[in-house]
C-alpha cells in the first residue's frame, strides 16, 4: 500500500475553512484516497473518497492533484465539533493487501473559538 | 441493526486470563477489520476478513490473538493469556464489497488488563 504523509497538527479558527494536506507520492493508479477522523474517544468516521477527481460531500471536499501524488481535504467551515484527528489513507487495490486500510498518525486538527 | 456493534463496551481482565471480544457488522458487509489503539496512538491493522476468510493476517502482534468470522457476519477477536501490554480499545471495521466502498466503524471494546 502506497504510504501518507500528514502534519502531525494544525489549528484552525471557528467558522474559517480547514485544509489539510497530505502527500502519498507512491499512489499507484488504481488506488483511492480517503479520508476518516476521530473524534476523542470516538470510533473512526469516514469523510470522503476520491480516485482522480475533486471530490464534494456535505462534510467536505477532496482536491486530488493533477500526478495524484498529493491530496488535501477541505472542511469550508470549520466548527468546534471539527476538533478531531483526520486520517489519510491510500486503500489496497489488490493481492492480498485488497481492501486494507492502513491508518498512519494523522493530523491532529484543533478548533478554537 | 444500524451500525457496526461491539461488545462488550468495556472488560476489565486479569493478567493470564483469556478475553473474546465480539463484533457484529452491518448487514451485508463482506470485508470486516479489527484494529488496535492504544492510549494516545494511532491505529493498528491486526487482521481484516473476505466473507470468511482472513487474506490478512499479518497485524496479529503474537500467536496470543486469534480471531474468526463465521456466516459471513460476527466475528470473535480472542486473546489468550492477557498481558497488561494488551490493554487497548479494540476497534472493528465493516465494508460492502467492491474497490471502493467506505468503511464503518463501531465504538470499541476497551479493554483493561489489570
């Protein structure tokens, strides 16, 4: 599986758009990016998906670029209850590894007021 | 039911007992995870299951865990001869089939191995 790199934290004001990079410059061709966050003590939720194009759902957006060796996800507004740890992961697309998902450290995002 | 359920929510062990801990996937689902998160950490692949079968195994930390999925819908995570290293919330995921479904996951079994 193709691996991901994220900041290990950012900040964000309340009501101010929230993106968050991540970079998996060893994507292969046939593998989706998602997204998932955490919310403390939460079981993981999933955000959004893409493949090759931006990507739009009513929690976010997914800007994959045009060599898909990065993505970032977008939260337009960000709210206090966005304060989470967001996960992004390159999923298995064959072998054994099909389907697999491999959390890396994510990003710690912090709301504040 | 609605979502992924795991149960029980919480167990407390002694050291050298054996837990099981039991997920119950959406309905339909075929691909089923389990994953560990220690305190403060990211999350661990222990092993995900197609249908019934377990094409990746390769997260089980020792030959201490075990697990198995029958009728294509519950699965049992065993650990045997808990060590206090153990203690973690134990995390399981369900997924339709298909490259590119989402996964769902339950709350968690947290458990304490005292």
């Amino acid at each position: 599986d193709a691996k991901t790199t994220q900041p290990p934290s950012m900040d964000c004001a309340e009501g101010r758009a929230a993106n968050l990079p991540c970079n998996h410059s060893t994507i292969s061709g046939n593998e989706y990016v998602y997204w998932y966050r955490q919310i403390h003590s939460q079981g993981p939720q999933y955000i959004i998906h893409g493949l090759k194009n931006n990507e739009t759902n009513e929690m976010a957006s997914l800007i994959i670029t045009e060599d898909r060796k990065s993505s970032t996800l977008i939260l337009p507004h960000a709210t206090l209850r966005d304060t989470a740890v967001y996960y992004c992961i390159v999923k298995g697309a064959g072998g054994t590894s099909y389907g697999k998902l491999t959390f890396g450290q994510g990003t710690i995002l912090t709301v504040h007021p | 039911g609605a979502g992924v359920s795991q149960s029980p929510s919480n167990k407390v062990t002694e050291k050298g007992k054996d837990v099981e801990l039991r997920c119950d996937p959406i309905s339909g689902h075929t691909a089923l995870y389990w994953y560990r998160q220690r305190l403060g950490q990211g999350l661990e692949f222990l092993i995900y299951f197609q249908g019934n079968s377990a094409p990746d195994k390769s997260g089980l930390p020792s030959d201490r865990f075990s697990a198995e999925r029958t009728g294509e819908s519950v699965s049992t995570l065993t650990i045997q001869r808990t060590q206090q290293e153990d203690s973690a919330v134990y995390l399981c995921a369900s997924r339709k089939q298909g490259p590119n479904t989402e996964a769902f996951f339950g709350q968690g079994t947290r458990l304490t191995v005292v």
